[in-house]
C-alpha cells in the first residue's frame, strides 16, 4: 500500500470519526418544548394543585422527563407557562402516554382556556450542576 | 402562671414558629424571567455565538445565576426564548451589572429586532437532580 493511499484511508476514518463526534453531541441535547396555557381563574387553585401532581410524577417516575418548570406571569396569574426538558422526542411522546398525564389532561381539561405548545430546537442550556 | 396563660403563649410561640417555616419555604423559591427576542436573520450565527458565551460565563462566575436556557422556535429559527433562574431578585439585577452582560448588550445591540421582557412567579420547578 502506498502512501498516497494511507493517507486517503486515513482522510476517511477521519471523518468518520468527526461525523461520530458531531452525531454524539448532537444526540446530547435534549428535546425542549414550551407551552403557553390560560387558565380559567375560578379553577386556578385546583389546576396549580392537579399540574403540580403531575410534574412531580412525570420527573420521579419518567427517565426521559428531565425537568419540567412552572410560572405564571407576574402581571396575568392565569397565564401559565411550561419550559420541559425532555432527553429526546420519544420521551415526550411516551410522556403523553402516561397514566399521570392522562389524569391531568382528563382532570384539568374544563379548567383551560387556551393552551398554546411551541416546539424548539436548543441553542444552550447553561445550568449549575447541583 | 394559669394553664390558660401557658397555652395561650404555646400558641403565640406556634404561629411565629410557623410563620419562620413559610417564609422560609418561600425565600427558596427561585426568581424567574422569560424573554422572548426576534434576531436579525443575517446575524443569527453571530448573535448566537455572542449569548453562549454570555450565558456560560453567567452560570459560572455568578453564584446567583441558577440557569439560563435559550432556545429557538422550530417553526421560526430567528425567535429566541431565554428562561432565566436567578437565585432571587437581586441576583438578577447583579447579573445585568455584570461585565459579561454588558459586553453582550453592547455586541447585540444591532442584532435584535424585538424584545419582551416577562417577570414570572414560579408554580413548580421539578427537575431531576444531577
């Protein structure tokens, strides 16, 4: 084998390796998704008590749910939004599939007045490690 | 001193007692904001690779930065979402002190087409533990 060949052969295991590298980072990220929910304000106390059930079993219970974060607008209490973090989109998809989510959805579904769900694509999650 | 008196001040002492307990519980509830910007399609890359920087050496100089995470839209790549945990409130206004983040004000200013700032009030913050 020549050197000319080597070296070619080389070029290729290469790049197969950067491809390898840029597919594992990648793969790294998670799935984020946001939603955007307004809340009918006579039943916000019974929503706020059945979503917060439902978070907390969906990250104790659901490997794939790596977090999912709750706030309402400061100046609109009745708007409430979501930032989840899912490890990838089977996650979420198995997430929707739950019996805790399920109860929610069944549970709070007279209780929303419009929901909104955006779909992402990460840019960076900087957080403290805790 | 009567058993009256005595259960009288046991109720005082219970209710500061209980008092310190919820404020407590409060005080560890993180500050929260949202921003949502809309970015120069031209200068997505750079506005981009300004905030990472911004954002990694938020989380890692300052003890009250908690997280910062941005994402983009699916549907409209130049749409930026920031959900931002702060340790409290002054946390936050440190934070837009710091030189970091002016150096990123400053880099961006002509980047960005829109702002909208958003102060939350947490529901629940449900997250694995890393």
């Amino acid at each position: 084998m020549d050197a000319k060949r080597l070296t070619s052969i080389g070029g290729v295991v290469l790049a197969l390796w950067l491809s390898g590298v840029a597919v594992a980072q990648e793969a790294r990220m998670p799935y984020v998704r946001i939603a955007e929910l307004e809340i009918d304000p006579a039943r916000l106390d019974a929503y706020k008590a059945s979503v917060k059930e439902e978070m907390e079993a969906s990250v104790r219970v659901e490997p794939g749910v790596l977090a999912i974060y709750a706030v309402a607008e400061k100046d609109h209490p009745t708007k409430v939004r979501f930032f989840e973090v899912y490890a990838d989109e089977a996650a979420y998809n198995s997430h929707r599939e739950s019996p805790h989510f399920k109860k929610y959805v069944e549970t709070t579904k007279d209780m929303i007045k419009s929901r909104k769900l955006i779909e992402t694509v990460p840019i960076q999650l900087s957080d403290k490690k805790k």
